[in-house]
C-alpha cells in the first residue's frame, strides 16, 4: 500500500478549509467533498479485518472500539472502565470515492513506539499524541489518526496493525457492569440540557459543534472530530469521576477554561486533535471526582460559552 495514497495530504485532497484554492485551470475554488450515506454491508471488508467488530452511526459513520479489557488504568485511586481508556475510530465514505478514517488509540508508554511504527508503515498520520486523564498508572498516552484513500481495507488493515502493537487485538474482555449507572441520570440531564445515555459502565453525554467542520477537504459527520464528551463513572452514593472533553474554538478557549476552574474542575491538557480543520478546533480535556449532578451544575456555566448542541 502506497503511503501518500493514504496520509493526510494525499493527492486529490482538497485543503482543510470550506473555500480551498482554485485548481490550476478551474474556474473557482474547490469544494469540500461531502459524505454519503452508507450501510454495515458496505463495511463488511473493513470489519473483518477489524475481527468482526463496530457499528453504524447516524447512516453516515462506520465507528469501532477496541476497549482496553487488558489493562486496570488508575487515576487520583480511580480505576477507569475499558470505555474511557479505549480506541475509537470511524470511518466515513465521500462522494468522491474516497474514505476518512479518523480516531484515536489509548496506549500505555511501553507500547507508543511500536505502534507509531506500525501506524507510519500502513500510512496512516498521528495528528495528536497527548493525555487524558491526570496521574494515570501505568502511563498512557492517546494517539489521534487521520488517514484517507480508496481502499478501505488497506485502512483497516493498517488500524488492525497498530491495535495489535498495542496488545488490545479483540477476543479478550472481562466482565461489563451489570444494568444501568449508579446514578441520577434525570438530574444530570437536567443539569445539562441533554439526554444522556449508558455506555460501557458510564453515563454519557455528548455535543455537537454547531459549524460545518471541513478536515482535509472532507465535510465531517456531526459530530466527528468535533465532540464535547461528558462521561460520568459512577463511584457509588451518587458520586462519580468526571473525564471529560470540551471542543472550541480558539476565541472560546480563554473563557471556558476560566469557567471550568472557577467552578472546581480540573484542566488536564489543552491540545488540537486535527491538523487541517476548519474552523481551528481545539479540545481542553478535564477531571472531577464528587457528587455527579453538581459536577454537572458545574460544567453548564463552561457548555453554555460554547457553540454546541445535544448530539443525538
């Protein structure tokens, strides 16, 4: 597989903003390709490379997880569930013939080499490499990937590559917890202005950024590379660990980060996750251990200063 067909700035890509540079000859500029509508049979080579796992999300994106079943990852005495310390990656097909593949994998410190090795050999680009979560052990890092071309078995036999440097192939998993969260979910969404939903032994709530994101020429699915994710663990008693992550852009930084330490959430770490979208997003991931529903008080005043909405 030739790398260029697949990195970040192929051949063919149009740029990472909504009104890119006419080509050489044409009359305007470029349009942004925009996605199509697709079905689990369109991905069947894809998931058998993937070991048979993932889903359909809004007709639009093929999303699969690889949840770190293998590891006990603790922050501040917290043992976090598999969901929050996983690999979440999608792919998106375009009207152009082409396919997104775009995530990232949770990866202890041992492991991060080999699979930036094996990302770079199958070409797939680390847009990001970061933390989190706060004072993790053992300790991880999170790799975000963006990769496209027309093969999307290739794609996902370079996914599958790095997923196997890092140990987490499928097949091993230990028990999920039983039922729903241990919590008061009605308030939560009360607090927050969103119905949230059960996942893997947390309660999650996610937005959507309002604009049209363009990545690399490609219109996003809503939502996709530009998510504020809210997920609660629930601790017992109603208490519950907070790992959070806000989606901005840049004049929204200064005031929600302001925001979240004037109401006693932690900053972890302030990164971008892309390197060609437009608008510049940039995401401050957060922690808070205590009482769920004043967590989530707390984080309103910080929500409501960003232009997003409840993700269905």
């Amino acid at each position: 597989m030739a790398a260029a067909a697949l990195g970040p700035l192929a051949a063919g890509a149009a740029g990472g903003t909504a009104a890119a540079a006419a080509a050489p000859g044409t009359a305007g500029p470029v349009r942004p390709v925009r996605p199509v509508p697709t079905t689990m049979d369109d991905w069947r080579e894809v998931a058998e490379q993937l070991g048979g796992a993932g889903g359909m999300r809004r007709g639009l994106v093929y999303a699969v997880s690889f949840l770190r079943d293998d590891l006990d990852v603790r922050t501040e005495g917290v043992v976090l569930q598999p969901e929050v310390v996983g690999m979440h990656n999608s792919f998106v097909r375009y009207a152009d013939g082409r396919t997104l593949l775009m995530g990232d994998l949770a990866v202890t410190e041992d492991e991060l080499q080999d699979v930036s090795r094996a990302l770079h050999d199958h070409g797939i680009a680390q847009t990001a490499i970061h933390k989190h979560v706060l004072a993790q052990e053992p300790p991880m890092w999170w790799c975000h990937v963006h990769a496209h071309g027309r093969d999307p078995g290739a794609l996902a036999r370079g996914l599958r590559a790095a997923v196997d440097a890092a140990g987490a192939a499928p097949g091993r998993a230990r028990p999920r917890p039983a039922g729903g969260p241990d919590l008061d979910t009605a308030g939560i969404d009360a607090a927050l202005g969103v119905r949230g939903h059960p996942n893997n032994g947390i309660y999650q709530c996610l937005f959507g950024r309002r604009e049209s994101i363009v990545d690399d020429g490609m219109v996003l699915p809503p939502g996709l590379g530009s998510m504020t994710a809210l997920n609660f663990q629930p601790l017992g008693g109603g208490r519950a660990a907070l790992i959070g992550d806000f989606a901005m852009v840049a004049g929204e930084v200064p005031r929600v980060l302001r925001r979240l330490t004037r109401s006693g959430i932690d900053l972890v770490s302030l990164h971008s996750h892309s390197l060609a979208e437009d608008p510049r997003l940039f995401f401050v991931h957060n922690w808070a251990v205590g009482d769920a529903v004043a967590i989530a008080r707390a984080l309103r005043p910080a929500l409501d200063l960003t232009n997003t909405g409840p993700l269905d």
